[in-house]
C-alpha cells in the first residue's frame, strides 16, 4: 500500500466514524448508559481515533434535541440512555445495516 492510499484510507475511516458517531452511540446505549468521556474512550478503543469532547458533546446534545436519548445526573456528569424513540431508531439502523452498507457500497461500485 502506498502512502497515498495509507492517508486516503485513514483520512476515509475517521470521516465515516465522524459521520456515524451519532448511530456509533445509538447502538452502544443499547448495552449501557454513556456519559462524552465513556464515548471518546469507546470510539477509541473500537477505532482507533480520539474525538475531541466538543465533537462528542455536539453529537449527544443533536441526539437529545431529537429526543433519541435523555440525561440522567448533573451537568458535568451526565449519562445518556435511550428513550423509547431512541430505542426504535437503534433497532432500525440495526435491521437496515445491509441497505446501509449497499449505499455505501454503490458510492464505490456506481463509477
């Protein structure tokens, strides 16, 4: 592999985790509740990146804007569940993961 095609590649997997952070988080809530530094840690133990608080925060307050999640505890401790809503929206995005990687795929395919 070149060093073009290391940095593409890099560059492309911090995008789509950026770009997804919100259905990273939606499906990790399935398994427990996760206050911003739980996310960071999460995302950089599974994917090797580190997000900054602000770009993790950013996601979880659009997740609680759309009342997917809500905040249990005090503001510099908060922990997220899921609503029922945020429930739903977890198991759709969980049971549309083939049509999902097929859009992905066709951006590839589609030349």
């Amino acid at each position: 592999m070149t060093d073009l095609e290391s940095e593409i590649l890099n560059n492309m997997h911090k995008r789509i985790v950026q770009n997804f952070l919100d259905i990273v988080i939606l499906l990790e809530l399935r398994k427990r509740p996760l206050n911003s530094p739980d996310v960071i840690n999460f995302v950089q133990n599974k994917f090797h990146i580190t997000l900054s608080s602000d770009t993790v925060n950013s996601s979880l307050h659009a997740l609680e804007n759309e009342r997917l999640i809500t905040a249990m505890g005090a503001q510099n401790s908060k922990a997220y569940t899921l609503t029922e809503r945020g429930k739903e929206a977890a198991w759709a995005f969980s049971n549309s993961k083939d049509r999902i990687l097929g859009l992905v795929l066709n951006l590839f395919v589609g030349e």
